[in-house]
C-alpha cells in the first residue's frame, strides 16, 4: 500500500470472524476507518505503532444488551467508565427508554461520548422506570396498556430512526404483570411496521417460553437464553425443549444477556453439550451486576471460553452475530473500509473463580484480558 498510515497494530494475532482469519497480521487504520490487513513483515508508514506481538487483535466488541442510560434511569451505568477494562467499543442500550425518553439517551449519552451507543426502544413509553439498587421491580413497565402506545413508538422510531435498532419488550410475572403475551403482540405489531427486530425478556411465567418463542419471528431476539428454572431452555432431564430447537431453526437469535438472574452455568452446560451455543454473548449490564455476577462482556466471554466455547465461536459471538443482529453489517470486523473500531485482548492461564445467578462457582483456567482498544481509528484513553 501507498502513503502513511494513521495506526498500525503491528504482529498481532488477528482474529475476524466474518472471513474465517485466524493469523499473524497487522491492521493498519486512516482517517477513522481499517485501511489495510497486511502480512507481518510488510513495510509501512505510519504515524503511530502499536506492537501487538502476542495478543490477540479482533473487531471491537459489540454488547448486544446493556443498560447505560446512565443518571437518568435507576438501573443504568456508565459506558465510558466500563468500555476500557472490556473492550467495547459499542454499548447496545436494551430497552432503557422508550417512546418518552429516548432523546434523552441519544443526546446526552450517545451524542457526548466517542463510543458507539445504539439502543433498542422500550416498547412502554417510560422505558425500563421502576429499577432501583434495592427493590429491582419497583414498577413493571409492561404491565400497565396505557404505557404500551404503538403511536408514540412509531413516531419516536422515526424521528431517532438512526440511532434505533429494534424494540425491547420485558414480559413475565416481573416484567409485566399478568399481562402475559400482550406487550409482546403490541411490540410485534410495530416491528411488523418498521421492520425492526424485537428483543423479547422473559422471566418468570406467565406466559410460557414455548408461546413466546412460536411467536416471534425469524431475525427476532430471546434474550436470558440460558436462564434457570424455571422458563429455562431445557427439560428437566437435561435435553433441549422442542419449541427453543425449533426456533432455533426458523431463525430466532438467542442472546445471553448475563445481567443478575439470567445465567446459569448448569443450563450453558448442558446447552453446549448438545451444539446449541449462543448466537450472541451479551452481558446485561446494569447496576446491581456491574460488581458481579455479570461485570461485563469480557468476563461473560471468559466464562463461556472456560466452559469450552472455542475462541472463534466466542468472539463471533460478541463481534460479527450481535452486527448482523442490529443490522449494521459495517461493524463487527476488520475488513477495509469498515469503521475503525478493534480490540486487544490477551489470554491470562491460572486459577480464576467464576460466579452465575445461582451463586455456583466455576473455578477457570482461563481469563480474557482487555490490553487496549481502538476506536474510530484512535487507540482509546
């Protein structure tokens, strides 16, 4: 290649899921954007090198379902105060606001920080309102059909269209009440409208996870997939229920969204004995699983590379899949012309204790380590 390079991450392991790359390279970064992937021994101008050798270089990491709606929701924290120890360069808020505050997260969260943060609309108009660090169901924004106003939700998608990937919906005994499966067809009915795909909580029944999961349609999101009991995808005896397996291939994205009652290691075993691993690795975080059990997307990645997830299905995971989820094709790789977003990352080996939902403890020899990241071409803090 010709002409000096802003960047050049030099002799890493470069690892891109979207064209199968697993080799030593550099990546080279102008103008805000990848510029090249080069063999090692290339020679190249550049303004700044980084040397890489040893550690791992992958798109920067894509969190499918966060809450950083930060001071203005009871639940949400700081992105820029997590981006740096996981190496995420792109926060997808889930469902934080809605039709009545969403400008409010575009324009003093997203618009005030170098971080790419999308989010899914809550489909309540107050988006999630009633958390709080004590009493985490203070008031269900589902459960009230007041709050769940088409309308208002069309008109808020279009205005903030760019920055809007999908529509959020929480159901279950928490979430929504005994409203069972209404917020749910009423958040369809705007999908159906805009194109968009949902992202669907369940939590505790009703309704049930079989009625959920044959309602929602292909490109659609189940979030909390690898939840305990109950609305957990398995059976009592540890096989796959029929309805998850048959979503599965009609196309539905199950998304892990960590958070503090949504993960279990025992259910993640037994899914992954069977194939069934999760489209997208997600953390969920928020205010009460920041400190743990979730932390962030890095040590939810951790985990699943500790219960035998091969490298490349976990960065997959939370890179190219959660890209293709929110229909933004440009993000999740390194190829050239793509934003300039990266991550490295090295793998510390040693004895390191893991947590799920239930408080059972996952003793890991494995920790994936955030050594620096890029963003927008630029080597963050």
């Amino acid at each position: 290649m010709t002409g000096k390079v802003d960047l050049l991450l030099k002799g890493g392991r470069v690892v891109d899921p979207s064209v199968g790359l697993d080799a030593q390279k550099d990546v080279a970064f102008t103008d805000g954007k990848i510029s090249a992937i080069l063999d090692s021994n290339s020679l190249v101008e550049a303004k700044e090198v980084q040397d890489v050798s040893g550690y791992i270089v992958c798109p920067g990491l894509i969190d499918l379902h966060t809450h950083v709606y930060w001071g203005a929701t009871g639940l949400g924290v700081n992105a820029e105060d997590i981006a740096g120890r996981s190496a995420t360069t792109t926060f997808i808020d889930a469902g934080s606001a809605g039709a009545g505050n969403f400008g409010g997260l575009k324009h003093f969260i997203a618009d005030n920080t170098d971080l790419r943060i999308l989010g899914f609309i809550n489909i309540s108009f107050a988006g999630i309102c009633g958390f709080s660090k004590k009493k985490a169901n203070l008031f269900p924004e589902c459960e009230d059909i007041r709050l769940l106003d088409t309308d208002e939700c069309m008109e808020a998608i279009e205005k903030y269209r760019d920055s809007i990937v999908g529509i959020k919906v929480r159901i279950g005994r928490y979430a929504s009440g005994s409203a069972g499966m209404t917020p749910l067809q009423i958040a369809r009915e705007v999908g159906e409208e805009t194109g968009l795909p949902l992202m669907t909580h369940v939590d505790f029944p009703p309704p049930d996870r079989d009625d959920v999961l044959n309602y929602l349609r292909p490109g659609d999101v189940l979030t909390h997939c690898f939840r305990p009991f109950p609305n957990a995808p398995l059976y009592g005896n540890g096989s796959i229920r029929e309805a998850v397996a048959r979503a599965r291939e009609r196309g539905i994205i199950f998304d892990l969204g960590h958070g503090g009652g949504s993960l279990s290691f025992q259910v993640s075993r037994k899914m992954l004995e069977q194939d069934f691993l999760p489209d997208t690795i997600s953390s969920d975080v928020h205010l009460m699983s920041v400190d743990g059990p979730a932390f962030d997307i890095l040590v939810t990645m951790s985990k699943f590379l500790c219960l035998g997830m091969p490298l490349m299905d976990v960065i997959r995971a939370s890179t190219t899949r959660p890209a293709e989820v929110i229909q933004r094709p440009d993000l999740g790789n390194l190829q050239v012309g793509s934003p300039g977003d990266a991550a490295v990352l090295r793998i510390e080996e040693g004895r390191f204790e893991y947590y799920d939902v239930k408080q059972e403890l996952l003793l890991g020899d494995k920790r994936l380590i955030a050594e620096k990241m890029v963003v927008k071409g630029k080597i963050w803090g």
